[in-house]
C-alpha cells in the first residue's frame, strides 16, 4: 500500500519537489490508465515522465542480496 502525499497534495507543487518514489507510483498507475487519460492527465504523465529522465537512470542494478533490482515504490 502507498504510503505518502496523496495525487490533489502533490498537483499543487511542482514536479521536481516530488520524491522519487512518488513519481514512480503515481507514473506507474496513470500508465495503467493511459487509455482513459484525458487531454490533461496525458499532458501531466508527459512532464512525470520528463522529470523521472531528468533525474538520471533508475534501476539499472541486478539487484544483490541487500537490495532489490528495482525501486521499491509501493
């Protein structure tokens, strides 16, 4: 379960005051919804996407056996 500000808290700033692991849920949920975004959650999940490749490559590890391969967002 997500844990953190919630989707009206955090339209209401900017996106690079996001944390990392709020932009990769709430990317990860509007791509889920991708097809039934309107004009403006599209426009939205464009700039999430732009800010998660300004911030450099995420989850480029294999992972070991004190970490995951991938961020854990959830």
């Amino acid at each position: 379960m997500y844990i953190g500000r919630d989707f009206p808290q955090l339209t209401m700033i900017s996106l690079d005051e996001w944390d990392l692991n709020e932009l990769l849920f709430y990317h990860h949920a509007m791509s889920q919804l991708a097809a039934y975004l309107n004009a403006e959650g599209a426009s939205l999940h464009a700039k999430m996407i732009q800010e998660l490749e300004s911030r450099g490559p995420i989850g480029d590890d294999s992972g070991g056996w004190d970490h995951s391969s991938t961020p854990i967002y959830d």
